[in-house]
C-alpha cells in the first residue's frame, strides 16, 4: 500500500515589525472598527437625518480604511481584509 505523504510549506522566519509597521496595523484595526460601527450606525437609524450623518460616517470610514490598506501594502505587510470589505 503506498504512503501518502505531505510536503511541508517552508516557513519565512518571522520578522519583527518597526515601530511605524505596529503603529499603521493598529490603525487600520480601528479604522475597521470605526467602520463596523459607521455600518452599524446606518442599519440602525430611522430619522431621515441620522441616516445622512451615517452615510458620511461609512464613506468617511472605507476611505481611510482604503488609505491605510494602500500604505500597509506598500510597506509589505500582510493584513487579512475580510470578503465583505473587498465589495
């Protein structure tokens, strides 16, 4: 009977990352954070006005999110994005 075997992925050592590199990550988090609660801010209003305010909140959010994306990319630096964020 053969044996299957599996090839282990070689691992790129771990770097450690710049104090800049920490300081960008830990924006984007709460700029994904600001922008789930600018989502949920919008799906939760009712008045006319508070509905615009949310619009701005949520546009304002994704394109700071965007931003800072574009900067962790050219700093080449992973970030997992979540599908929904890509629509």
């Amino acid at each position: 009977m053969p044996v299957l075997r599996v090839k282990k992925e070689k691992q790129q050592p771990k770097r450690l990352l710049s104090y800049d590199e920490k300081y960008l990550l830990d924006e984007l988090t709460q700029s994904k954070n600001a922008l789930d609660a600018a989502y949920s801010c919008f799906e939760n209003a009712t008045d006319p006005d508070i509905i615009d305010s949310c619009i701005y909140q949520v546009n304002s959010a994704q394109i700071r999110y965007k931003f800072l994306l574009e900067k962790a990319k050219a700093a080449n630096l992973s970030v997992a994005v979540p599908l929904n964020m890509l629509l």
